[in-house]
C-alpha cells in the first residue's frame, strides 16, 4: 500500500518508447545426452531460443528517464543450489541499470517464454548437482534421476564447493552487467518517444484437458499418466499506444511466444509469463515439445495438442477485442 502511495504522489506526464536488443545468454536446455542417448537437462546450442530482449522506457517531457520494463526468455536458476532467495541475474541486471543512472529510475525485468531455456553458462549447476548426487549414493540413496531436496547433500565447508558457488555468484553479476548493458544500447537508439497513447487491459481463462503422472523418474523415459481435471490458463494482455504485452500465468516454452510475435497484427508484441497468480500446469511446452521426455514435459500436468494453440488464440482474441 504504500509503494502505491508513493508511485501515485509521484506522477508525471511522460512518453513511452519500445524498442529491441539481442542477448546471448540463454539458450535451449532440453538434449539428448550424447552418452545415454536420453533425453536429458544441458545446453542445446541448435534448440529454438528467442535472443530478442523487448525494451519499454519511459520517460518525463524533459527527457529524463523514470522507468524501464524489459522482457527476456531465460531461467533465473544460477545461484538455486544456494539454497538462498535471489534476485540472480535478473536481480543484478536491474540493479546495474538503475546504478547507471544513479538510482532515478526503476528497471523491471518481465520473464519472457523461458519454460526451455537456461543461462548458457551453467556449469557450476550441473557440478554442484553431480556432488549432491554422489553424495547421497553414498548413504544409499539414488537421486540420478530425481530432484534432490534443497539445502541437503552439499557440504558447504567443501573447498570444491565454495568454488563452484563463488563462480556462481561472479556469474550473475557478469550476466547482469552484459543484459544490463543491452538494455542500456536499446534505450539509447530509441528516437520515437509518445505521450499521447492509450493505455488498457484484458484478460481471460482458457482451459485443457488434465492428466496426473502415475510414475516417476525426472527425465530420459515415458512418462504413464491418467486422465485428470481440466487445467485452466489466465491470460492477460496489456496495450500501451501499438505496444502488446500478451501475459500467461505459468512457465511456457519458447516456440509458443515465438509462435505470438509471428501471429500478432502487431510489431511491437511480448509475451511475459509467470503473471497474475500460478496455474495448476507446470510447464506448458508447445506441441511439438510433448515428444521429450524431459523434467518438464514429464511433469506437466496437461495433455498434449491444446495449450499451445490455446494461448496463442486466446491471446490473438484479446488483441482483436481492442480494435
């Protein structure tokens, strides 16, 4: 309540302006492991990954900044085996943008469609995870091909160990400063600021079909499932002049935002997820994805052939509604 105190007390006439960049450091996480010919988690340079980083600045009449939004497609998940709450490097990214203009301005990340992709430099993850692994196999305990439990199986008093996650910790600042400074470029290029646009909001339910996993296992085989509830999805999609931000509630793969941007009547379309609550889904993968057996297509909790076209369609509806 009182940040909205705040943001009202502090209201300015302004303009907007969009505009994209390009980033490096995501990159497709689904394989097929060279070794087990599995499917399997690790950096797959030839997978769809959208590279576009969607920037909206806005600024006072005198052309000092107040704020920027940015979209970027990538996981937050490098320092997770911390075991610690993280900005990562979405965190450092926004804080080295706002440190460039002294603190007077906000910068916002948004999630972009980031169900299948991971920080392409992830190493120190897939080493810590090996450690864990070996050490639960010492008490007897096979977690190959598992999750493990959070906060177990890592002594962090292990040189090895502060290693991997000091290099972890450097990671994300290097991450943040390089995104960081691609937000920076896209601002800087923007010529076309506006004032007059109008500004408004949609949103709307979709729902499909629901199925519950019956075995187990995180990746590399089928999964056995039964029918369930059906599942729904929030959408949301918010106009800004010719600015469309479609939002989905839930962890979606690339091709689906991809998918959007081709199909929008609009140039200037994003899709940010993770919004408005969290659906019952798991990951949502496009159609296509539902043939890896990978953690997420595993562990989503809807049946193939709707979701995709589901959220492309709702969303496209939620933009022809706007006229």
């Amino acid at each position: 309540m009182e940040s909205v105190r705040l943001a009202k007390a502090r209201l300015v006439d302004a303009r907007v302006g969009y505009g994209t960049g390009v980033s490096y450091l995501n990159v497709n996480r689904n394989i097929i492991d060279a070794k087990t010919r599995r499917w399997w988690e690790g950096p797959n340079y030839d997978g769809p990954s959208d590279k576009t980083v969607a920037v909206i600045a806005f600024e006072d009449l005198r052309g000092e900044p107040i704020a920027v939004y940015y979209n970027y497609a990538m996981h937050a998940v490098t320092v997770g085996q911390l075991d610690l709450v993280s900005g990562d490097a979405p965190g450092t990214a926004s804080k080295y943008v706002e440190d460039s203009f002294d603190g007077n301005i906000v910068a916002l990340w948004s999630s972009g469609a980031a169900g299948d992709q991971n920080p392409i430099y992830y190493q120190q993850t897939y080493d810590l995870r090996e450690i864990r692994v070996k050490d639960y196999a010492e008490r007897g305990i096979d977690i190959s091909n598992a999750m493990p439990p959070g906060g177990q199986g890592l002594n962090k008093q292990d040189p090895t160990v502060i290693r991997l996650m000091d290099q972890q910790k450097q990671m994300i600042q290097s991450m943040g400063q390089f995104l960081g400074e691609e937000v920076l470029h896209v601002m800087r290029g923007m010529e076309r600021m506006e004032s007059d646009v109008a500004i408004a909001g949609r949103h709307k339910v979709v729902s499909c079909p629901g199925r519950d996993r019956i075995n187990e296992g995180r990746a590399g085989f089928p999964g056995e499932y039964r029918d369930a509830a059906p599942v729904d999805i929030r959408l949301g999609l918010l106009e800004i002049g010719d600015i469309r931000v479609g939002a989905v509630n839930a962890e979606v793969f690339n091709p689906i935002a991809q998918r959007l941007k081709r199909e929008s009547p609009y140039a200037r379309t994003m899709m940010a997820t993770l919004t408005n609550g969290m659906a019952r889904s798991g990951y949502i993968p496009h159609d296509a994805g539902f043939g890896m057996y990978t953690f997420e297509v595993l562990s989503s909790r809807l049946q193939p052939g709707c979701a995709e076209s589901a959220i492309v369609d709702g969303l496209l509806e939620l933009m022809s509604e706007g006229g």
